[in-house]
C-alpha cells in the first residue's frame, strides 16, 4: 500500500470516472487502473463496485475511503510541517571559519546579519581546516567557512568568491615605487614571512612561488596573518595575504599581482544531509554584500529538494 494508492482512491471517489481521476493526477488511465486494482488484491476486497454506472464504492470501499482521507491529509500536514522547519532558520548553529577568513570576514556580516535574523544565534569557532572537516563529519558542527575545494564526498560545497592575494612588504626601494608584482619576482626576495604548518594558507603561498628564499635568523611560527604584517613592519622582509587583510593603517606596502592574479576560492561547506538550505542561503548573501565588489562571486544558488 502506497501513499500514491491512496491518492488515486480519493481521486476515483471524488470523480467516478477513471478518465478524468488519470488526468486530475496527471498519470494514464491504465495506470490508475492497475495500481487501484493492486491495491485491492492486496487489501483483500473490492474498494469499487464497477458494475454500477456511474461506479460507487462498497461497503467496506466506504470505510476504506474515510480512513485514507485521513492519512492523506496527515501526510500533507506532515509534508508542510517539514516544509516551514527547512525554510526556518530560527535557532542555534555551529560554524567553523578558518583562521585565515574569519578576522576580516565575520566582523563585516556578525552585525547586520544578527539584524535581520534577531531568532538565529550563530556560535563561530576559528578552526583548521582538517579540524573543519572532521567536525562536519561527526556533525558536530553544522557549517563551514574555508578554502576550497576539498573533493570530500560527504561534503557539499557552496562557492562564495575568489579572493586574490597580496604582496605584503616592508617599504624599501624595491617595493615603494612597484604597481604590481609577479611570482617570479618574489622568488628572487629574501625573508618570506610564512604561517606555521597545518594552516593551507602556507600551502597556497608556496603554491605561488615555487622557489622562495627564507634566510631569516628569526624563524617565527604564527597561525596569524596580522602577526606576519607586524613582522613585516618590523624586521623586513615580505609575506602574502588576502586581499581582505588589508587595511588603511598598515604601515608596509601593499602591491597587487600582475593578471591574471593569484586567488583562493573562499566557499560554505555543508555535510550533504544538511537541510537547512535556508541558512546556507541567508548566510551566502549576506556574505556576497559584504565582501568586496572587485571579487568574482557565485550567483548562483542550487537548492537541493528535501521534499
């Protein structure tokens, strides 16, 4: 016995005419034929006395009727009850944003979107990506904010934009007069200021320029971006930031790569039985109106159908 049984029953009991009930359910006529017939053997009696025209229900038909009606009508409450939970995002929720994002990120959305959705309370938590995933995993967080993509197939990833990179570098002849810089250019500098390992922003730098000199007798390790700046301003030297690190009051100089220019895809990620696309949507925006305009930026949102 099927829920799709049970609509083809009220269907024929509203209508008495197979034709119209097929059209009305957007199915054929033999196939409401077939499945009210399985129905009936199954159930063991007849719900349709057919030799009457036009047909009408039996006795036991009249029962059976009544009662569908009644399912049916708690499976569409049911169906609208799950309906306005995934589309409320009343509530508490866990985030993780790592280190690298969530200074220069969660102070520009945490106000206005605490504004507008006064019933959501979002707990964020800076945390490594391996930490991230692992946490997503075990569902002991909900949503992550990181670099991507990460090709973890429970994990669904929503893009957000593209940040590029920046040259961050003490102002001496070499950079104050620069507009831009290329990653060969870099490689020929000394002391690269770097994030300790475990941050995958140490990883993309050294993805950039493959062959960086590091000739420092200072080997500082730091898990923070302003930490390296500050260094930076002063000892010497250079390192590389996102573009969102970078503010009016920095005392280095600040210079853009030539294009096409390094960036990092900056994404939500989400375990894939996460429902809450609502969320997931009401946080995307927020945080495409307030990172910069100069970012190339997702659009586009597909919802995934729970119903």
């Amino acid at each position: 016995m099927t829920i799709q049984q049970l609509e083809y029953v009220i269907a024929l009991n509203t209508y008495r005419h197979f034709v119209t009930a097929a059209k009305k359910c957007f199915v054929t006529q033999p196939t409401i034929t077939i499945q009210v017939k399985k129905l009936e053997d199954e159930i063991g009696f007849l719900i349709f006395d057919k030799s009457k025209s036009p047909f009408e229900p039996t006795a036991l038909g009249i029962m059976f009727i009544k009662k569908a009606e009644i399912i049916l009508r708690e499976v569409n409450e049911l169906k609208n009850m799950v309906s306005q939970q995934l589309d409320n995002i009343d509530g508490s929720f866990k985030i993780g944003v790592i280190p690298t994002i969530s200074p220069y990120l969660i102070p520009l959305i945490s106000g206005s979107f605490t504004k507008k959705y006064p019933n959501t309370i979002l707990q964020i938590d800076e945390m490594q990506t391996s930490n991230i995933i692992t946490a997503l995993q075990k569902k002991e967080i909900d949503i992550g904010i990181l670099v991507t993509p990460l090709d973890e197939p429970f994990i669904r990833e929503i893009k957000l934009y593209n940040e590029p990179f920046v040259f961050y570098g003490c102002k001496n002849d070499f950079a104050k007069n620069k507009k831009t810089i290329s990653a060969k250019e870099i490689e020929k500098l000394d002391n690269v200021w770097l994030l300790k390992k475990g941050h995958c922003f140490r990883n993309q730098v050294l993805n950039i320029c493959d062959n960086l000199n590091n000739n420092k007798n200072i080997k500082f390790q730091s898990g923070s971006i302003e930490a390296l700046k500050k260094m930076v301003d002063n000892y010497g030297g250079f390192t590389l930031v996102p573009e969102m690190a970078i503010s009016k009051n920095d005392t280095g100089c600040n210079i853009q790569f030539v294009e096409p220019k390094p960036v990092r895809e900056v994404s939500i990620v989400i375990h894939h039985t996460f429902a809450k696309d609502a969320l997931v949507d009401a946080l995307r925006i927020e945080i495409l109106d307030k990172t910069p305009k100069e970012f190339v930026k997702n659009k586009r949102f597909i919802k995934i159908n729970w119903k």
